[in-house]
C-alpha cells in the first residue's frame, strides 16, 4: 500500500484553479489550471492533475499517496452575486416581516457600494432582497430580551406557512429568524422539527445555529444569506467528493473559511456563510506564514487574480477581522479576515467612459470563460491581461507552462479598434498608458488601508501574490516606497499555499448579559460547554499525524519549502476551538 504523505490543497478562482502538494522534506509542487464554470470540480481536477504531471505522477497516483485534500473555492460569493441561489422563504416573528427589507435604515442604501456611487446619495438604492416579500412568513410567537416566551409557538400556523412557502411559492430553502432566538432557541428549533416533517426535502437554517447575536436585521441577512447559498454550496461539496472518490481519493476533506481556518467537509456545507471569501483569507494566512519565515511582521500582502486586486494588512504578525462583513452588499455577521479588493484583475475589461474617453480597468470582468482575448477562447473585449501580453511582460509562447500560446494578432487588433484609434495614440503608447491607469487604481486602495488608517507603508514589506501582481508590483511598490518587494515562488498559487499552513480551526457564538463587574466563574461557564463540544468533535477519519503548520520552521526560507513537520493533529492546541465572537451585553 503506498504511504500517504501528501497533502493537497486547490483554490479555485475566477479565471484559474489553482493547486499546492506538499509533503514532509520535499519541496512544493503547484499546479494552475483554467477554472471551469459552471462546474468548477473539473478545473480542480485539471489543476491537481498539472501539478501530478510536474510530479511525474498521474492523478490516481498521486490521490493514492495523498491524506488529505483542503479546498477553497468561490461557490457561496458566486451564488450570491449572480443571484444563482435556492429558491429560500423567510419565517419570522409575527409583525417583523420588513426587517430583511429595511435593511439598516439609509445606511442600506449606500452601504457596500464603492465611493464614486456614495457621492450621489439620491441616486442610490437599497438591493433586491434575496428573499422578496411574497415568500416572508410571520409566525405569532414571542421572548423577551431575558429569552422568556411570552408567547407560545403557534404550531398550526407554523405547518401551514411551511406548506404554503413550499407548495404555493415554491420554496426549496427555509431561514427561520425570531426576535431574542439567541436567548431562547426554542422556537426556532421547533420550527426547524416542523419542516423536517411537512418539507423533508427543504433546506433549513435557523439564526439561533448559524448568528446567535444581538443585530435583528444582521442575523436575518445571516440566517437568509446561508439559506440562499446552502443548498448549492451543499451539492457543490457532495459532486467534488464524489469526483475526488472516483480519482482514487479516500482521505477527508477539508474546506477553508473565511475566518483563516480549516473545517470538515460537511460542517463547511452547512455553514455556506462561512466560506465566504475564503480565498482571499487564505491568501492572508499564506502571506503571514512566509513573513514569520522570513521573520518579518509587517506586510501588505497584495493579490492579483484574474477578477480582482485584494490587499490584507498585517501589522506585527497579526490580521485584522472585518468590522462589517458584507457580500454583494449584503451584511452579515460571522468572523472574516479583512480583505480589501476592487474589480481589477488580469481579466478585468479595459474601457472608454462615454463622452471623456476616459480609460477605466474594471469592475466587469472576462472571467475565465470566454476571458481574456489573448486567450483564444472566444473573449471579444479587451482585458488587462491583453495589455500586457502587448507590452511585452508575458510570453505568448511560454504561457501556463507552454500550455497554451497566446493568440498576439487577435489581441493587438482588438486593441486598436477598441482603445488606441479612439484615443488617437499608438497601441504602444495606449497600452503603457492603460497599465499606469491599473497601477494606480491599486495604489489609491492601498492608501486607502494604510495611509488613511495612520499607517505608513514605507514601514512595510510588500508582498504580491496572485498570477498578475508581478507584472505591477514594481510600479505601485515604487509609489508606495514599501521597504522591500518580495515576489515568492509561490506567489501564484498563494492562496493554495495558504490553506495548506492554515490550522483547523472552530468558531463559536455565544451571547450572554452579564452585570459588571463580572466574575471569572461567570466567564467560565460561558467558554465551558464551547470546549465541551470542541471535545466531542473528532477529526475526520485517516487525518494526517503531520502537516505544514503555522509554527514549522523552514532551512530554506527563501524556496519556500517545509523541511520539518510537527504533530498538529490533535495534539496542537492551536486545532482546538478560537471562540472569536463572544458577545457580552448589559
């Protein structure tokens, strides 16, 4: 029987898939491949199967010799931002049935929406809602803020709205959100047994599970937003692990989170919201990795994939939490690593505003289908990556490995017509302008999180990760006048790189009202059954005994490669719970 030493760990993200092996005392091996919408689990497998060819292994071979797969993927963003999610109703206390649509007051209106649209305030709008009035149910029920019923459950009217959700709306996902649930879940839970009786098939979350804090119109976006995407996120997680067992594969399989940290498979399918952004905090984890191994704990880590520019500070060693989380606009509470990203990417479509001919890089993206048009697969609008397959910065005959050549006479034909003629300048000269334009962009956003939050980045490292941010870093890096550019062998699979030294990691929630001075006894008692369930959890079966942690120490900092290897399961107490939402009221 071949030994399992082998941890593998895919990305997947808006135009590539991306892919790290490792194993204890060998060097990395990475593999890229195109994404492959609508069903990314081929482009996962056609990554991992780069990386198995540069290994001299076929796919089977190398999931033979492999104890763990960790995975990342943009399922739940995507449902949500292309309105692709269930068909989700909304139960909630009897006379609250706005509270998902009134949103925050005006600050719905404008929240999440980049800063020359907030400029105009009147012009703005609140988002369609991802669950509309007709399929929001209000239930008479009631507790006080004590978490004392007030009223019972109505247990007939809670069936009846059930079947009317299902039958007549058509409804396939359930969120259930009751004022003070995160006192008292009771309600709640009954109406989850209700549904697992009258709509077996439904997809169910209640607030009480997934956002027990204080926030009604918070929790609710919470509660709806993993009703939306579970279901989808759920099937997505199932059909790769059926895939992976058809390669050969037999270990677990991990998911990575948006918070920094690793979760089993199924607890990651029932928790979609927490799989938000998960690549980008991945790439946050990998970028602090590689900074203790160089011993530096200042760092913008800046990453450039085909959709979006996403930068993480991190300040002595540690990242930053997002106050506000949203996605799409949409608020929700649970912990996320601060990213900041814009749309410009490689494939972020170069235009001309109308009237100025002004040059603008994104937000729209060419994606990976049909992307950029150098590619060859039928992109038809200019993309960032075209400039700079013009300029000179990327080989057309030495691209993904010589894997695909890039189509030169398309590109610079479509660039004239598109952007030099009605500027009126050469494609030379149009294209240098359009890279200053995307340079400065991301200098703007960097300033953004450093400069205007007190820091000065001249006391920082820039890191630049991602398959295009080498191709600019030297341009912003100079501006920003960072101390040193470090571009790592890593660098375009960074986020892969991340999960595989990212920790397995539990988040729990839990809200209490405790007068001050509060005792330790108090506080105990709330953190005791948080352990006391962490306990009970066990690891996946056929775990790996060693893998590549936060604290492994490497000879050979610079190659980026792990020469040692510590027990981490389940011995590290880093792989036990991190209660970062605890909430204390009152």
């Amino acid at each position: 029987m071949a030994e399992r030493k082998y941890i593998v760990a895919t990305d997947v993200g808006g135009t590539c898939t991306d892919t790290v092996v490792i194993a204890a005392g060998e060097p990395f091996h990475i593999g890229k491949a195109l994404s492959t919408p609508p069903n990314f689990a081929n482009g996962v497998l056609d990554s991992v199967g780069v990386a198995a060819d540069n290994m001299s292994l076929t796919v089977e071979d190398l999931f033979a010799q492999s104890s763990l797969f960790i995975h990342g993927s943009t399922v739940v963003d995507n449902t949500v931002l292309t309105r692709d999610g269930a068909r989700a109703g909304l139960i909630t206390t009897a006379g609250f049935e706005d509270t998902l649509l009134v949103t925050r007051g005006a600050y719905g209106r404008w929240g999440g929406l980049p800063e020359e649209r907030v400029k105009h305030p009147v012009a703005t709008d609140r988002p369609d809602p991802l669950v509309p009035m007709n399929r929001i149910r209000g239930i008479r029920e009631r507790a006080d803020y004590k978490g004392d019923v007030l009223l019972q459950l109505d247990e007939a009217e809670t069936e009846a709205a059930i079947r009317d959700l299902v039958e007549s709306e058509g409804v396939d996902s359930l969120a259930v959100s009751f004022l003070w649930s995160f006192y008292n879940p009771a309600h709640e839970q009954k109406v989850r047994d209700i549904a697992a009786r009258v709509a077996p098939d439904a997809y169910v979350t209640i607030s009480s599970d997934i956002a027990p804090v204080p926030g009604e119109f918070e929790r609710t976006s919470t509660t709806v937003i993993n009703a939306y995407a579970g279901r989808i996120t759920q099937a997505y997680i199932s059909n790769l692990e059926r895939q992976l067992s058809d390669c050969g594969y037999s270990g677990p399989v991990m998911v990575m989170q948006g918070y920094g940290g690793l979760l089993p498979a199924k607890q990651a399918a029932d928790r979609a919201v927490g799989m938000i952004e998960c690549g980008p905090a991945a790439g946050a984890i990998g970028a602090k990795f590689l900074g203790n191994l160089m011993g530096e704990g200042n760092i913008i880590a800046a990453d450039m994939g085909g959709t979006t520019f996403k930068v993480c500070v991190i300040q002595e060693g540690e990242i930053e939490y997002a106050r506000e989380p949203m996605v799409a606009r949409f608020h929700y509470v649970a912990p996320k690593i601060e990213v900041v990203s814009i749309g410009a990417g490689g494939g972020s479509i170069v235009s001309l505003e109308p009237g100025t001919n002004a040059p603008k890089v994104g937000p729209r993206s060419a994606g990976a289908d049909p992307g950029p048009i150098c590619y060859g697969r039928g992109g038809k609008e200019v993309t960032l990556t075209d400039v700079m397959t013009l300029i000179g910065y990327m080989d057309p005959e030495t691209f993904l490995g010589g894997s695909m050549t890039l189509d030169m006479e398309a590109t610079r034909k479509a660039f004239e017509e598109q952007v030099s003629t009605p500027l009126g300048i050469s494609v030379e000269e149009a294209a240098f302008g359009i890279f200053r334009v995307a340079a400065a962009q991301i200098t703007d956003l960097i300033h953004e999180i450093t400069v205007e939050r007190g820091l000065d980045p001249r006391d920082f490292e820039l890191h630049a990760f991602g398959g295009s941010c080498a191709l600019l870093c030297g341009v912003f890096g100079r501006e920003l006048n960072v101390k040193r550019i470090v571009i790592p062998y890593t660098a375009s699979v960074n986020c892969a790189f991340g999960m595989v030294s990212a920790d397995i990691v539990h988040e729990y929630s839990v809200t209490r009202a405790l007068q001050a001075p509060a005792s330790p006894e108090e506080v105990n008692e709330i953190y005791a059954p948080m352990l006391a369930d962490r306990r009970r959890i066990s690891l996946p079966r056929g775990s790996p005994k060693t893998a590549c942690s936060s604290n492994t120490r490497s000879t050979c900092a610079t190659a980026c490669r792990c020469m040692k290897s510590q027990p981490q399961f389940p011995e590290r107490p880093s792989a036990t719970c991190r209660s970062r939402q605890t909430s204390f009221s009152g």
